[in-house]
C-alpha cells in the first residue's frame, strides 16, 4: 500500500496536524445527532474522537459508522486536525472505515457507562482494563516504574535480579507462601530480594533488584496486596543518615517526574497535583520517640514499643504537606539484620516513609548489621536457624563495611500518586486475600 495514508497513534497526533492519516484500534463509545455521528476511538496510546458527516462519506460509510458496537476493533482513515474542546486536543474527520471484528449487538460489552459493583468490575478485570480510568492508571504506573529504573542506571547502581525461590526467610516464615521444591524439601516465595542485594552490593557497590515480591498477610484493608512489585536499593559504605537521603532524592524525582510526563492522565483521574507538586526535599525527620510523643498529643493512647497501625501513619502525616521519614525504631520491632544505634542499643536504625494524605508507609528500610558476631547473636535471638544464613554470615566475614538500603512497594507508591482509595486499581491483576480470577 504505497499510497496509503501514514499510520499513526493517537499519542502522535499532534505531529501529523493537517493531514490524512489511518488509526488503528477500539470504538470506545459513539454519539449520534442526526446525520453527524462522534465515535470515540481507543487504540491504546490515548483516546480521540472521530467525526463521521453522512454528506462527506455516503450513506454506506455513514451507516457503518453509525451501527458500530462498543470495543468492535477497526482501522479508520481520516483528515486530522486540531480541536482543543476534543479529549487530547485533536480529532479526526472520518473519510473510510475497515471493521475487523464488530462486537455482537446480542452479546454486548458488559461494562457499560451505568454504575457498577467493585465486584463485578473486578471480575471483568480484563475488560475494565480499557477504561479511561484504568488507561491512565496503568501509564502512571507505567511511568513510575521507568523512573525508578532511571533514577538508579542514571545514578551508578547496577540492576541486579534476585531470586524468587527461596530457601529461607527474610523475617521467618509466618508471612511466606510455602512450595514443594523437589527433593529440597520447601522452599519460599520471595517477601523480598533484600539480603540477596547486600551480597551484590558488595560485590557492585550500589546495586538495586527490581521484582515482585509475595507476602501470605492474611490482610483485607486497602493498602495489601498478596503479590506486589518492590524496587529495593542497597549501598555500601553508608550509615542510616545516607538511606534517609538516598529515599527523599529518589521519591522526589519520581514523584515530579510523574507530574511532568502523566499531566493528562493524573488530569483523566482527576487527581489533584497540587498535593504532589510539594513533594521536594528534604522531608521533615522525626524519630520513633517524637512520633509516638506525637500521637499522644492528639488524644491517641499508643504504648512506646508497639509498631505504628495504618491510623497511626495517617495522623503522624496529616501535620506535613510531603512525605515524613520516621527513624530509630525499637528493635523488637524490627528485623534481625537491622544495625541498633550505638547510642541507644535498644533502638534499630531503621526508617520508614509515610505518605501524606493518609497512603501509609511507602518505603521501608534503614542500616543492616555489618558485625559478624552481632549478627550470629541477632540471627539466636530471633531463633532463626543458621545453616539457612551462612552465606549471608558470609558478608561479614569478608570486607564487611556499614551498608544499608530500602525497599518501595510500586502498588503503594501509585496509589497515593494517583489518589486511589484502594491499591488493587495500581495493577493489571491484583492478587488479595480472596481475589485469584481473573
């Protein structure tokens, strides 16, 4: 087809303003007005509207258009120009149609513009993926991640893969899904790829893994998920002051990036940027001590030594207009790995990211024990059995050095960039407490 029109998408429009062009894609949705029919086209890149005039394309063409299905998938020809009441800011005047599967008028597209339960629409994930909605949820997220993958290559980091096959557990096995592993006995799903990035860390210097990440919590509020991705970077030759810094640079880019790049989709979902436009280093820093002084201020009866509840991040953040960086942490609370603090042994030099706007911990990390024989005490204490962990006493027999690092969970992090109620909108196919299908 030489003298074909060129074939573009919708993302590209603006570059072809003028001009004849074929699109290929979805009927989203059509109106009609008399002898004028808008059909609106999807074809994955974004979303434009077409305008069909029975005078310019004949009555055949005209009909075609005007009988078309919801998602029946088709190419479309047409002269594009600029519209800035269109959704994108341009539309097509249609000129020829080639229909490649119309959706059945007896069997219609079951999600429809009138009111559905979470339900149903989760049952239709599938589909409720073409959404307008979901469209821009999931670019989102797709920018999210191709920023925190830039910020580290642009940074020295190394991505290094970690395994999802584990012979043990990170922080025992309670939280872990359990599988058969041949003669092995059992093995674990990964609930993260953190003590494998210490072992590359040393071995690169600063290394991040990238993957998902499984946690058996049997947990229904709206920030869990039992499947979810996790960006996780480790540095050597760092202390708990350098984790903090390393997380408020990196969320910050990210965060702006997004506004920069997702404007019309962040526009689609309505969210408002202003919320995140403030999201600029440095975060305010509180310890543990400060926050648990905090919430008692504000009439919440909470007992130094206990771990911070969903409600509790809420109220520590609702004072800030960024993110909060809450450190030093009791060790009972906190992993065996965690470094204590040489001031105050009985507290971790871990560190925790809340969100505003009640999203919760989105970050989690801090400084691991680089002594060998404290970590042998840790390991007793936490009545871990050692074998399992001998590769990773390893590290400290080795050139061990002060390191540390963090994980973001992805689903967590888009969902209060996005400001959505709940993080199972942040994926494709959310797996929850009671949710495998589709």
């Amino acid at each position: 087809m030489a003298d074909a029109p060129p074939l573009i998408t919708i993302e590209k429009a603006s570059e072809f303003d003028g001009q004849v062009v074929r699109l290929r894609g979805w009927l989203h949705n059509l109106r009609r007005s008399g002898k004028i029919a808008f059909p609106m086209f999807r074809d994955g890149s974004g979303f434009m509207q077409g305008v069909v005039v029975k005078a310019a394309v004949g009555e055949e063409l005209f009909d075609l258009c005007r009988h078309l299905t919801h998602e029946s998938s088709l190419e479309v020809t047409g002269l594009l120009r600029k519209e800035e009441r269109a959704p994108g800011g341009y539309e097509m005047e249609v000129q020829g149609l080639r229909v490649y599967q119309q959706v059945s008028a007896d069997d219609p597209f079951p999600i429809t513009p009138k009111e559905h339960g979470v339900d149903f629409l989760m049952d239709h994930r599938h589909l409720w993926l073409r959404s307008r909605r979901q469209h821009a949820i999931l670019r989102i997220r797709h920018e999210v991640i191709r920023s925190i993958r830039d910020y580290f290559d642009d940074n020295g980091f190394t991505l290094v893969d970690t395994p999802i096959l584990t012979p043990a557990a990170c922080e025992g096995t309670t939280t872990l899904f359990e599988v058969p592993y041949f003669d092995y006995g059992s093995a674990y799903l990964a609930q993260s790829g953190q003590l494998y990035s210490e072992a590359t860390a040393a071995a690169l210097g600063k290394t991040y893994c990238f993957g998902p990440t499984f946690r058996a919590e049997k947990s229904k509020t709206r920030r869990h998920l039992t499947e979810f991705w996790m960006a996780e970077p480790e540095i050597t030759y760092a202390g708990i002051d350098d984790v903090m810094d390393l997380a408020e640079d990196f969320l910050e880019y990210v965060v702006q990036r997004v506004i920069k790049n997702k404007a019309e989709e962040l526009k689609t979902i309505e969210r408002d940027t202003s919320k995140l436009e403030s999201v600029k280093k440095p975060f305010p820093r509180i310890s543990y001590d400060e926050a648990v002084e905090r919430l008692r201020a504000k009439d919440i009866a909470f007992e130094w030594g206990g771990d911070f509840g969903g409600h509790d991040e809420t109220v520590l953040s609702e004072d800030f207009d960024r993110p909060v960086i809450v450190h030093r942490f009791p060790m009972a609370i906190k992993a065996f790995y965690m470094q204590p603090d040489a001031d105050r042994p009985e507290l971790a030099l871990g560190m925790d990211v809340l969100a505003p706007e009640g999203y919760g911990e989105i970050i989690g990390g801090g400084q691991r024990i680089h002594d060998y024989d404290l970590l042998v005490k840790k390991l007793e204490e936490h009545k871990l059995p050692r074998e399992p962990f001998e590769w990773y006493l390893d590290l400290r027999k080795y050139g061990t050095v002060p390191h540390g690092g963090f994980g973001l969970g992805v689903e967590r992090c888009v969902a209060w960039i996005c400001g959505l109620e709940h993080v199972r909108e942040t994926i494709a196919f959310p797996r929850m407490l009671y949710r495998m299908y589709p």
